[in-house]
C-alpha cells in the first residue's frame, strides 16, 4: 500500500500536511473497497454468470445477502437453474425467497425442485412447491413419493419384515390355505402428510384375505378363482387415509395347509371323551360310595339284630321261672328250631355268613 501511494505523482499530490493526510487516508478506504469488492465478486462471480446466463434474476448483490443469512449460495443458485430450465418460472411458487425460506427451515432444497421437476414432467401431477416443500419438512421424501406416483410400487404380504411366509387363512370347510399377495400402490400425494404407512396397507390387505378366505364356503372356490378374493379386498377400500393408493392386488401363491377342521373336530371329541370319562369316574365313585354306605348299614342292623337276639335267653328265662312257659313247651321250641336249621342246611344256606341263634340256651 506504501509502494502505490510511493508511485503517486508529485503534482497530484496536496501541498500541506493536513490534506496530505485526508488524501492518504482517502486512498486506503478506496484501496480496501476494491479489495473487498473484488474478493467478492472473485467468490461469486462464477455463480453470477450463471445466473446471468440462465435468465434466474439473481443478482450479485443476493448472492451476498444470502451469505448475510447464512445461506449457501450454490444450492439456492443451482435449484433456481434447475426450475428455470425445466421451465417452472415463479408462477409455480420457486422463487429465491421461498427456496431459501425453506433452506432455513431445514429442509432438503434440491429434492423439492427435483420432485417438483419430475410432477412437471409427468403431467399427471398437480404438485405445488408449497405443498412440496411441506411435505419434505415432514419428514417424507418427496421425490419418492412422485416417483412412486408416477411409477407405482409393488408391496409384498405378508412383509418381508414380519418373519412370515405367507398368510394363513381357513375356509368355512375346514381346509387351511396359505396365501402370498402382491399389492401394487401409488402415491397418493394429497393424503401424504399425516397418511398412514405402508405397513398399515399390509395389515389391512392381510385382514381383507384372511377375511375373505374365511367367507368361502370350501377352499376350491378359492382355488378355482383366486380374483375372488382381491375383488372381495378391493371393495373395502382399505386404502382409505392412507399415503398410497391400491391400483390392484395379486394372488402370487396359493398353498394347501393342514386340514384345521378335522383336527378341531378330533380335539373336540378328544375333549368330549375327557368330559364323559370324567362323569363316569365320578358316578363310579358315588356307586362305591353307596355301596360302602349300605354295607355300613347291614352291619349296623346286624348288630341291632344280634343285640335283640340275645335278649331271647333272658326272656325264655324269665317266662320259666314266672311259670308263663313250661319245660315241655322249651323243648318243643328247641325241636323246632333243630328242624329249620336242618332244612336250611339242606337247601344250600352260606352257614359261615349266617349269625348262630342264640334265641334258645343249649
């Protein structure tokens, strides 16, 4: 700085100290303003030629207001080139100001243009940046979401995440059919945000196939016309509130299980035998119980009985000695009673069972 004052001619030089000095101190502002201008025009110049060259209408000048607010100019520059030439002017909301609105709200800029480029492309998709731009902030991709708007996306179910082969389902005949489904699903981007999850599409298709398996009367139905079943899960319109919408669902395998019917049945009657064995043993039990009971009860009136009978001495007794009874009459008794034991050995009777009479004294 020394040198170029050093090289200013004598004669442009002021005469006394005091304007000497203002004109030096004049010179450094001016030296340190080219400096400045150049290193930023030197950092942005290569950005604002292509600015200038591409028709983005930004200027140095917001080029170095961007760095103010602590916005990196490329990303901003290269997603306006990006929307210019693929023909989205301000008229679509891709302005500067809201590319770095939504670079200050911590959002994805490049993505956003690039899903907004391709929802222009396709033609099928009314896609606005606002929308867009809410939908990156979300936390969804936006760009796979077109993607998968304008290419729809095949699902399988049961998921691969569920540790599952397939679905299991049993027809009103009792047969077990396993089955494997492919559903194909477009993003629906106006139910994006806040819309449910693929995982939810996969639950609902397993509810409406095991559900509509379940409805069939034998599993040769099923067999014969597997559409019976994706007409019957399509009618319920399971893809309501969800991120997706379901353009068709496939039946890709259909296997035949196990027989569940027979073997609830065979379980039943299992469960039946169980039950009946169960009662049985119990009324065994009450039949042993009042068996016991009445053998208590012989043995109790057979004591009753040999108490009584062993009052009959005594009374024989007491009839002698009052004269009430004579000894001609006693032996006639014993007589008698030697006759009915006699006849009851003869006819067979369990004498080892039978009580000894003890009515007359030997």
């Amino acid at each position: 700085m020394l040198t170029l004052l050093a090289q200013v001619p004598k004669n442009a030089q002021p005469a006394s100290g005091l304007p000497q000095m203002i004109f030096i101190i004049v010179m450094i502002f001016a030296i340190f303003v080219g400096i400045v201008f150049l290193a930023v025009f030197m950092r942005y110049f290569r950005l604002w030629v292509q600015c200038v060259t591409t028709g983005t209408g930004i200027g140095i000048l917001d080029l170095l207001g961007m760095t103010f607010r602590k916005v990196r100019p490329d990303i901003i520059v290269r997603s306006r080139i990006m929307a210019v030439q693929a023909g989205l002017g301000e008229s679509s909301g891709i302005t500067t100001r809201a590319l770095e609105a939504h670079y200050l709200a911590g959002g994805r800029v490049p993505q956003v243009v690039r899903a907004m480029i391709a929802a222009h492309k396709a033609k099928i998709i009314d896609l606005s940046f606002r929308n867009a731009s809410a939908i990156d902030l979300a936390g969804r991709d936006v760009l796979e979401a077109v993607q998968t708007s304008v290419y729809p996306k095949v699902i399988d179910c049961p998921g691969r995440s569920s540790g599952k082969d397939s679905l299991d389902a049993v027809a009103k005949n009792g047969i077990q059919l396993k089955v494997k489904a492919r559903v194909t699903v477009r993003a629906n981007l106006q139910q994006l945000i806040g819309g449910a999850t693929e995982e939810t599409i996969i639950a609902r298709v397993g509810e409406g196939i095991v559900s509509a398996i379940g409805s069939a009367d034998s599993h040769f139905d099923v067999l014969e016309n597997p559409d019976l079943i994706s007409k019957a899960v399509l009618a319920r319109r399971l893809d309501s509130q969800t991120a997706f919408e379901i353009v068709s669902i496939n039946i890709a395998d259909i296997d035949v299980g196990d027989n569940i019917g027979a073997r609830l049945q065979a379980d039943q009657a299992e469960a039946d035998t169980r039950v009946a064995r169960a009662k049985a043993e119990g009324q065994r039990a009450m039949a042993v119980a009042q068996e016991q009971e009445m053998l208590a009860r012989i043995e109790e009136s057979r004591a009753i009985l040999v108490a009584a009978e062993s009052e009959v001495p005594k009374a024989i007794s007491e009839a002698i000695g009052g004269g009430t009874l004579n000894i001609m009459d006693y032996y006639k008794l014993r007589n008698v009673q030697a006759d009915t034991e006699m006849r009851s050995a003869i006819a067979g009777a369990n004498n080892t069972t039978r009580v000894p009479s003890r009515g007359v004294p030997s």
